[in-house]
C-alpha cells in the first residue's frame, strides 16, 4: 500500500510545501470563479482557515488568484473552509453600513457523516471507518446523486471524500447557488427518510402510497443490502444483533418463524420481500428495515445555510493527513478512502528525483514567475498519487464552463439585440 | 343623445380593460381620483369583509360547504365580486381600491402585516375556488405564472407515478383533469413533505393542488408590497386627511358601538352580582370580583369596567351608587369620593370636562391599549394573564386539551384570537354549538348572553338587516328550554370555578 506513514506533527512542515507545490490553485480559482459570468463572484466569497493551535479566522477574502496563493502560502491553514458569495467583500464586512452585508449565493451542500450510522454499524463507531461500513457511503452517494440529478435536474454535482469519516456533495449549478434558506431545508427534508434519535427505535416510516423516490432509493439500497448487511455488518450473527433487528416493529406473528427464518436468511433473504400477506401497519416493515440500516443520513442543517461554512476540497484532513479529494462516480465501486494519498505520500513523491525534468527546469526560467510557477505544480502533482483526483476535478471543471458559455452567449445576445432595437427606433424617429 | 351614446360605449370598453377578470393579484394600484368619502366607504367595508372572513374562518372549517355559504351571503351583501357576474365593474373597483387602502392602514407593524395577509388569503383562495377551471387557468396566464400543463402523452407516461406521488391522485383525475408542471421552487411546501412528483427540476401539480401554490405566490408577492408600502407611509402619513382614517381602520371596530344605551335603567344594582356570573365576559367578571373584594380599583380598571357598567344600561346615578357604595366599604370615605372619584365617573358620562360621552371598550382597545401592571385588574385575561394561570381557568371552562393549545396565546397569536377563546366560554356556557355572533366587544356579549337566557333566539332566525354587521344569522342547535336546565348545571361548575380563584 503506497501510503506513508502520516504524522500530524510533520503538518507544519508538509503544508507549505503543499501549498506552494501541489495545491491545484488554477483549477481552483476556475472553479470559483463561475466563468466570470457574474462580476466579482470569487472576490466576494468567504473563505475560513483554521491555522496552527487552532486558531480559526473567518471572512477572508482575495481578488485574484495569485493573492489566494500568497495568502495561503503566508499563512499555511491547517484547514480551509469554503462559505458563502456575499453582497461586499468579506474581508472588508466590517467597514459595511449593518443589516447590508448579506450572503447572497452559495453552492448547495449536503454532508453524509459516518458518525450518524453509529446505530446500525457494528464494525466501527465513532471516526473510525472500515472498509466494510464504508458501503454505507456507496449507497449514500448513489441515492442522493441520482435523487438531486433526475428529480431536482441538478448536473453540476462535486463529491468529495471529507478525509476521514464522510463525503461531502457541492451542488455548483447556477440555479442550486441562487437556492433561498427555505429552498435549502425543502431539498434536504425531501431527501431525509431516516428520521429520529437515541429514543426512536423505529426510525423510518412508510406508508401508501409508496413515493417513486423511496422506491428508486430501495432499489439502490436492495441492491447493497445482503452484501452489506448480512454479511459485512452480519447483522443476524448472534442474538444480540437479531434482538436489535427485531426491536423495530415486525409483527410479532412473524417473530418465532423469523428468529428461526433469519439464521437462514442469508440464502432466503428474497423471501421476505415478497410476504404479501401482512395487511395493516407495518406492512413495509421489511423495507423499513432495509432503509433503516443503509440509507442516507443527512444533517439538514448543513444544507439549509446559505453562509455555512463547509470543508474545501484539497483541504488536508489534519488527523488522518488525507486530502479531500474529489470522488469520481464512474469508479465509485472500487473507490477506497484507504487508498486516498496522504499529504505526506505526496510531498515525499515530490521529493523523488526525475532526471528528465532538470533540463526542462533551465528551459522556462525565462517565462514570467506566475507562469512558471503555475508549470512547475502542474508538473508537480501530475508525479504524485493527487494527479487522478485532480483529473476527476478538470472534467467536473469542463463539463461546467460549457454551461458558462452558454451563459455568457446568452448575455452578449441580449446586448446585441437591445442595441439593434434601439438602432432601429432610432432610424423610425428620424424618418 | 348621440353624444351620451358615444360616451357609454367609451366606459364600457374602458371597464372591459381594466377589470375583466373578477380576481386579481393587486398587482398594479389604482390611479384614479376618488373622494374622501368613497376612500373611507371603500374602507370600512373592506375591513368588514375581512373580518367576516376571519369570523366564519374560525368558527367554520374552511371550505366546507358551510363556510362556503357564509362567505358567500356575507360577499354579496357587502358588494364584492365573486361569482363573476356580467355588471360587476363597480364592484371590481371597489374590490381594486379597498385592497390598497387598508394596505396602508396595516403595512405597519409584523402583527397588522400577518393579520392582513391571513385575511386576504383566505378570501383569495375562496375566490379562486370559485372560478371555472377554465378561469383558473386564463387567471394563471394572464398572471405570468409559469405553470405550463402537462401534455395528454406525458400524463399517461407518469400516470403511476403520479398517482403514487399525490395525495387523493386516482388514475381518472389525471386523465380528465390538468396536471400543472411548475418549477420545485415554487412547490417547496409539496416538495419538502414529499407530497408531489418531481423530474427533473419541475413539480407535478395536479389541478386541485395548484391552488395551495398560488396562494404562496400571492403571499410572497403581498409581503413584499407591504414591507414596500411601510417604507412610503410617511409620505402618506403626513396628508392630514388619510392620517386620522388609517390609524382608526387598523384599530377599527366596526360594530355597534353601544354609546347610545337601549336599556337604561332597566337593570338594577341588586342584579349586577347574578348577572356577573351569567352574563359578564371574562374580564369584567374578573373587574367585578376584584371590585368586591378589593373595595376599590384603580384607573384603567375604573375605565374599562365603567364604561361597560353604562353600555348595559346604568344610569349616572346608579353608577355613582354604585362606585360610591363599594369605595366605601373600603379605605376612602364618603368625602374622599366625592372629592377624588365621584368626578371621573361623572366625566364618564360625559357630564365634565370635554363632555365627551366616552364608549365603552371594544375588545381590541382592552387588548391593545394600557396593558396591565402589578395591581390592576382590567386587561383581557386571554392576552394579560399568566399563561399557566389562563391554561387552568380554560381547563374550567372544559376546553379539550387539543383545543387549549390551540387558543391559548402564543408569541405568534393574533390579537383578534383572543375575543374567540372567550366566546368559547360562551358556547360551554349556553352549550351551543354556534354562538352566532363574533365577539369584537364586551357589551355585545352581554347582549348576546342577556337575548339567550330570555330564550329570545329561535332555530334559524332571520337576523334583520340593521343588525348584520355584528352579527351572523344564529343557529341554535338545541332549543332553548332543555338548554336552561343544563346552563343552570354548568353554570354552577363556573360558579365554583370562580370561587377557587
């Protein structure tokens, strides 16, 4: 495994090298930028870092890429947040009159905490993940991407690994960003099936009629569930566990026969989908079960803020050393988080000497600094593991700036056409 | 006669223009001039109309048949369109002018603002109902909503999965009726709870849901216009004719006033002790209790419970009795009244000072004016008592535990709540279902409490047209003699009630 060992006391010395090598600042600041299409988009977005002993800044802001870079190199965050576009720059918030500076615009976010599934795993609690609960992610991503694409129309979607124990979703399109608070919290409840705390036992709730997005997430989690839960999560191994399954409410008519059923149920899982015959409440208990073990848990409370403050993508996770790196779902069945490089993988990558570059090196001396600068880092991390993820992220980037020429054309057309208008009256008032 | 004929035609085009629909958005404010008299008219019976809306919206379940009727009768005989009738332009104008007036009179504060919102919601989503579904949707077009209808072969494609989706959907309503696709941010309250097909960014609405989606619109687009509005009052405020109206409207009591006394000298002091209990509101009750207690109360109580004391009838020399007779059991001497309190009872009656013939309280003015302190006793107890204290006293009054919660004040309730709770205890009281009245005045409740024990209520009366704007047609639902017996047993559960306090 091409993973070094990671040292959270090395941060200190791994993070400026980071910063001024590998960080991919160009595609970042592309990102942020939208295209230009709406002015002063990047210059009035917050930005947080969290710097050494925890010191936590808010309201940063940067006008050009290159001051982003230098300040980020200045200061070499442990942690960089991402907030909300507002109506000033933020670095100057204080100089604005009260009650007018206000978040305006901001990706729509969503973050799936392993944490929140403590109750239904056994392999792991807390920060830990394995490989074996880490399904409980495939399946989150895959609900939630299909949900906010085919219902909500959304194309735009990032996802990246939180670095730990999560992933997060942005939501870049245009019309997602410009989503009000109420807007927000409606997409994130239609999203959310898993509802209650420490008290409820029985978290999910069906009823008939039965909507076409529970059913689209079953057939997802359906897809997931004998692998995951019978045998990674081996749900049904000892009586404790069973007890705990049969603790959400079964008819109890089914319990004897279940008890004795499910030690079996490893081959006759199917069997239980298709009990037709249990007519009132309750009658979806299986599929409530399924649901309660696998499907996405959200907090609501991530995704309703327009000015909340989320992890950026490429931060270094400080625990783990991991970065948070963009997830591509075309290989999300063979994605694996422990594969995911660390920061102290990649600087010691850096470090490994390439002859064939030393020439190029004497070559582009010549160009400007920022230029070569920016030659040298592609350079960079294309030698180390980031490189594939900072691919993921160029597509993601492309398939975006055709939506923003369009944007622009559209802009520019509309100018067009009012200018012909006014040419136009103009030539009728004269004659 | 040619000249005249040309004319009419001119107006007649000009009103097919201008309100050609019989609902509107009230998107556009008029721009005509008006006299003062009509801005005041227009007014006033507005604000009557929305009252109305809210009464029959409190004691009918909205939209049921009832509450259609109501609303319907109290609609025409105040002269607003809803049916859509050929002649109906004056109307229309009215329904125009009115809206933007009292827009005035209640952007002020977040309390008038979300009362009048409620209100004119409510009659909205009465007037949309009642139009051809046709009219729904010109009225939908012509408002540049952009709800476009599903087409007949999508509709069969997502058939199950609309059905699946929207509550009380079957496979006939979406053949036969339209099914709306509107973007989901204009559907967030369906789109949240679940409760509607979503593709690819658009809500499928069928028919009888467009309507909770509308209303959201006008809501939205009423709020802004008010918060608007607050901002350029001061440039109307300051007109000295509009002034005086538009704060009296948002205050306004639009009932009987009861300054001219029909019963004068019909009750006598002996009596006040048993009506009390019979047929006194809570908060005079509450007044009347502490007076005899007390041998005394102070100013605002003196006020409020005076001024209703001369709405039942007492005459100035009764009422100096009276006051004098209980001060007097108390630390102030027979002089000390006649110097300090005879006075103000006189001025009460409009016999010092300004004269001015005072009117008794209306229930807004109690909740409204002069909140209570340590030491007073006059307020509405709905508003001014303890929360926890008021819970018990409506646990007497055996309001369900579902029904407490509802009534009981909250940051969020609405002043005119209150006057419901405490006709509540009428109804417990008389054990009526429908007390036919809604309350907007102490006076009327002993009115109303008075003309019910003499059994002057029959099933179904007709209710004359003097007395319409306090009150709607009664319909008693048990008769009157069976009533007294069990009046006279819950009567003695209140009694008791009063004596624990």
């Amino acid at each position: 495994m091409p993973t070094s060992d990671y040292d959270p006391a090395c941060l200190p010395d791994l993070l400026p090298l980071y910063y001024r090598r590998l960080f991919p600042f160009s595609q970042y600041y592309r990102w942020l930028s939208y295209g230009g299409v709406s002015k002063n988009y990047f210059q009035n977005r917050e930005f947080s870092f969290t710097l050494k002993d925890d010191i936590y800044v808010r309201y940063q802001s940067f006008t050009t890429q290159n001051e982003l870079e230098k300040e980020m190199q200045k200061m070499v965050p442990y942690k960089v947040d991402i907030g909300a576009v507002y109506s000033h720059r933020p670095s100057q918030h204080n100089a604005v009159k009260s009650g007018t500076f206000q978040a305006l615009e901001k990706e729509l976010v969503f973050d799936i905490d392993m944490t929140d599934y403590d109750d239904v795993r056994r392999c792991c609690s807390a920060a830990d993940i394995c490989s074996k609960c880490w399904t409980l992610m495939i399946i989150a991503i895959r609900i939630l991407d299909r949900a906010l694409r085919e219902d909500f129309g959304f194309h735009h979607l990032l996802w990246v690994y939180s670095g730990r124990r999560g992933v997060h979703c942005w939501v870049c399109d245009d019309a997602a960003r410009k989503l009000s608070v109420a807007a927000r919290s409606a997409v994130a409840e239609y999203l959310s099936l898993v509802k209650g705390g420490e008290e409820t036992l029985r978290k999910v709730v069906l009823s008939d009629p039965i909507h076409p997005f529970i059913n689209h997430s079953l057939s997802v989690v359906e897809r997931y569930f004998q692998q995951y839960a019978i045998v990674e999560q081996d749900i049904l191994c000892s009586k404790e566990s069973v007890d705990k399954v049969l603790s959400l409410p079964i008819p109890v008519k089914f319990h004897n026969s279940l008890c004795q059923f499910w030690y079996h149920i490893k081959k006759y899982w199917k069997y239980l989908s298709c009990s037709h015959n249990i007519k009132k409440g309750g009658q979806y208990f299986d599929k409530e079960i399924m649901l309660q073990y696998c499907y996405p848990r959200l907090d609501v409370n991530v995704s309703k803020g327009v000015n909340h403050l989320l992890k950026s993508p490429f931060s270094v996770h400080p625990k783990t050393g991991r970065i948070s790196v963009p997830i591509d779902l075309k290989e999300l069945n063979t994605f694996d988080p422990f594969e995911v490089p660390t920061i102290s993988l990649i600087c010691e990558e850096l470090e490994r000497p390439r002859a064939d570059e030393a020439e190029e090196d004497d070559v582009k001396d010549k160009e400007n600094e920022q230029e070569a600068g920016e030659r040298r880092r592609i350079r960079d991390y294309k030698r180390t593991s980031l490189a594939k993820y900072v691919k993921v992220f160029d597509r993601f980037l492309e398939a975006m700036a055709r939506s923003w020429k369009g944007e622009m054309l559209k802009k520019s057309g509309e100018l067009e056409t009012s200018f012909s208008v006014f040419l136009t009256f103009m030539s009728f008032t004269y004659t | 006669m040619q000249f005249s004929g040309r004319r009419k035609k001119l107006i007649g085009n000009f009103q097919n223009d201008l309100y050609d629909q019989c609902l509107q958005f009230y998107g556009q404010p008029p721009l005509e001039n008006i006299s003062l008299t009509e801005f005041e008219t227009f007014a006033v019976e507005r604000l009557k109309l929305l009252k109305t809306v809210e009464n029959v919206g409190v004691s009918c379940v909205k939209n049921s048949e009832q509450y259609t009727k109501k609303l319907d009768a109290e609609i025409s005989s105040l002269n607003f369109p809803h049916r859509g009738g050929i002649s109906e332009y004056e109307k229309r104008r009215k329904d125009h002018i009115s809206h933007f007036i009292l827009r005035l009179a209640y952007c002020q504060t977040e309390d008038l603002r979300r009362w009048f919102i409620q209100q004119e919601m409510d009659l909205f989503r009465y007037r949309f109902n009642c139009l051809h579904s046709k009219h729904k949707t010109d009225f939908l077009h012509k408002n540049n909503l952009k709800y476009e209808t599903v087409s007949a072969e999508e509709k069969k494609n997502l058939k199950d999965k609309l059905i699946a989706s929207s509550y009380g959907l079957s496979g006939t309503k979406v053949e036969e009726h339209d099914v709306y696709k509107v973007p989901f941010q204009d559907a967030l309250d369906l789109v949240r709870t679940r409760k509607v097909y979503l593709l690819a960014g658009n809500a499928y609405i069928p028919h009888h849901e467009i309507v909770t989606i509308v209303l959201n619109d006008f809501r939205t687009r009423l709020s802004k216009a008010l918060a608007m509005t607050a901002r350029s009052l001061p440039a109307v405020q300051s007109d000295e004719r509009l002034q005086p109206l538009l704060s009296h409207l948002s205050h306004a009591y639009v009932g009987q006033d009861y300054s001219i006394q029909k019963n004068i000298g019909k009750i006598s002091l002996e009596q006040i002790d048993a009506l009390s209990g019979k047929s006194f509101p809570l908060c005079m009750r509450h007044l009347h209790k502490a007076l005899r207690e007390n041998h005394h109360l102070r100013h605002g109580g003196r006020m409020q419970y005076g001024l209703f004391l001369k709405g039942i009838g007492l005459t100035l020399e009764q009422a100096l009795q009276f006051w004098r007779s209980e001060f007097v059991k108390g630390k102030v001497d027979a002089d000390k009244f006649d110097k300090a309190y005879a006075y103000s009872v006189r001025h009460m009656f409009g016999k010092e000072g300004k004269r001015t013939d005072y009117t008794p309280y209306s229930c807004m003015k109690v909740i409204l004016s002069n909140p209570p302190s340590q030491g007073d006793y006059h307020g509405c107890p709905f508003r001014h008592s303890d929360p926890e204290l008021l819970k018990q006293k409506l646990q007497n009054y055996k309001v369900s535990p579902s029904g407490i919660n509802q009534v009981c004040p909250t940051t969020s309730t609405h002043l005119t709540r209150f006057s419901t709770v405490c006709v509540k205890g009428f109804l417990k009281l008389n054990l009526v279902e429908d007390a036919g009245f809604s309350l907007n005045h102490p006076n009327q409740y002993f009115t109303e409490s008075q003309k019910f024990l003499s059994g002057g209520r029959d099933i179904k009366k007709e209710v004359d047209m003097s007395q319409r704007s306090q009150e709607n047609p009664a319909s008693v639902t048990h008769p009157s003699q069976a009533n007294s017996k069990q009046a006279h047993e819950e009567m003695g559960d209140l009694d008791s009630f009063f004596q624990d306090e």
